[in-house]
C-alpha cells in the first residue's frame, strides 16, 4: 500500500544497494543482463515498495496487483526486489542462474512473486490485458501493471495489445516503458526509431506521461496519476540509461547480456559508492 509519508531518501538508499546486489549476482553467475536491469531499478522500487498492492507473505493473495515483467531478460533486478521484499531470502541471490535455483536467466514463476513467465518479448502487455479483464468481470479492484523495454515495443504484437486496452477501456492497466535508449545489439533510434512515441501510445488511446524513469517523485507521481485516470489505459514512458550508476556500462549494447568479471565488478561498486548514481 502507498506510505503515507514516502522516504525518498530510503528509496535511494534501496536503489544503490538494489544495483550492487544486482551486479554482485551476475557476476557470481558468470552470464546475465546487467544493462536493462540497472535502468529499471527505481522503477521496480516505485512500483514494490510505493505502489502496488501485495503481500509478501501470501503471494497468492487474490487482491494482489500485479506485475507482468515483459522484458523476461532481467531477471537479476526482478530477483532483487523480491528478495529485498521479502518473498524470499537474499542468500538466495547466491544461486542466481545455478543449477536447481529458482532463480532463472530469465523471470519464471519458479521464483516466488512472479505472475508470469517471460523471455520471449512482447507479450506481457496481453497478459495484464487478461488480468485487468479479469478484474473488472470479477468487480475486483486490482489492476494489472507492465514492464516492457524500448527495443521490445518494437514488436507488433505489443500494438495489437495497446489497441485491445483502450478498445476495452482498460484504466486498471498501468504499462511502463523502459525507454533506456538501447536493445540488444545497438540504439533503437538507430534500430528502429520509436518516435514520436508519445504520440503513437496517445492515437492508440492511452493517457500517457513521460517522465525521468530515474527520479522517484516523478515515478511516484505519474503512478498515482495512472491509478485515478479513468476510462483508458495509462502507459508511462520513463526516460533512462541503459546500465544506470555505471558509467562504462551506461548506454553500451555492450553490456546488454555480459557478466561484469572480478575487477570490474570492484570498479562499478567503487562508483555506485563515490554517489555517482543517487
Ligand atoms: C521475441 C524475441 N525476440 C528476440 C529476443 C532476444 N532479445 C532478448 S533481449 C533483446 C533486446 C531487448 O531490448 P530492450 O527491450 O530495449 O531491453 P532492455 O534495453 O531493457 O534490456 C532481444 C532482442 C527475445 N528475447 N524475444
Ligand atoms: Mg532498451
């Protein structure tokens, strides 16, 4: 539920501690997506410890909101804020991507706090249109919310998704766009340029906010706005950097899919530690 009175502080703290847990995992590991992980870590925090609803100790509960995190590669930051909600322990960020973990190379429901199985991108956005269907039949207030990467809404099935949200006036939808500026092998200006985005979301009906995907009284903001607009599904397209709070990883398709070895893993962490990335 929100807090009351909200601790920006707090949240920046958890966003530092988030990107060292996340880059401490992947390098145990040996594989995994450090970049689009860093981009979305104040994002997870807004959503997990200001606004959804849900509970820790009964993942299942059937009032829960939920999330659909449909860019299945990053797992790593999707694994650290459930741990540090408490859906299970941290030690288990330990086995991230090791044989018999439940913690996979991309977001499986094996993992407790995950709704859906993800990795092959764009389909996410239809199953929070499934969920949000579901809870209006039922006359249930919870609404249904989903991460998507930049590069993934390249895909057309996400626009056939877009089209059925507003066709149903689907404002229990919450969709949040990582525009960190980079896929997997390149820019997506360059890939397949996006823009004009606002307005693409806009003529496919959504009420849409752009925002600093990395300051937390923006995200706070747009979130609470999404949940009171009425009558059409909200997408909020929060501007980031791929590899946030690193600078040799920030907006390098490098860094996409790649394990950070021993030294620059102490390299990164001495930055995230300098205050670089608060
Ligand atoms: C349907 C599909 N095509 C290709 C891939 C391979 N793939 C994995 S991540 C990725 C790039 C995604 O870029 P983006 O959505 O911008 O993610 P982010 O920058 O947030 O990591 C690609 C092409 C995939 N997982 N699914
Ligand atoms: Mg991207």
């Amino acid at each position: 539920m929100p807090q009351t009175a909200i601790d920006i502080d707090s949240l920046k703290q958890k966003a530092f501690e988030f990107r060292k847990e996340i880059l401490e995992m992947i390098n145990l590991s040996g594989s995994g997506h450090p970049g689009g992980s860093l981009s979305a870590v104040e994002i997870m925090i807004s959503l997990y410890f200001y606004k959804m609803k849900h509970r820790p100790t009964d993942p299942h509960w059937e009032d829960r909101d939920r999330l659909i995190v449909s860019k299945g590669h990053v797992s790593p930051v999707v694994d650290v804020t459930l741990a540090n909600a408490g859906y299970f322990s941290k030690d288990e960020l330990k086995r991230f991507r090791k044989m018999g973990s439940f913690l996979q190379g991309h977001v499986h429901t094996k993992t407790p706090g995950v709704e859906f199985n993800t990795g092959s991108l764009g389909h996410g956005l239809a199953v929070a249109n499934g969920i949000a269907i579901g809870a209006k039949l039922l006359n249930k207030s919870f609404r249904a919310f989903c991460l998507m990467g930049d590069g993934e809404i390249q895909e057309g099935s996400v626009w056939e998704a877009a089209m059925t949200a507003s066709h149903h006036k689907l404002d229990n939808v919450c969709a949040i766009v990582d525009y960190n500026q980079v896929q997997e092998n390149g820019l997506v200006s360059e890939i397949k340029n996006l823009e004009p985005l606002t307005k693409k979301w806009e003529s496919f009906g959504w009420h849409v906010l752009s925002i600093n995907g990395h300051d937390f009284d923006a995200l706070i903001k747009a979130l609470d706005e999404a949940e009171v607009t009425k009558g059409k599904p909200t997408v909020i397209i929060a501007n980031t950097v791929k590899g946030k709070g690193v600078e040799f990883m920030e907006l390098k398709a490098a860094w996409h899919g790649k394990a950070p070895n021993a030294e620059q893993l102490k390299a990164a962490i001495q930055e995230l530690e300098s205050g670089r990335s608060k």
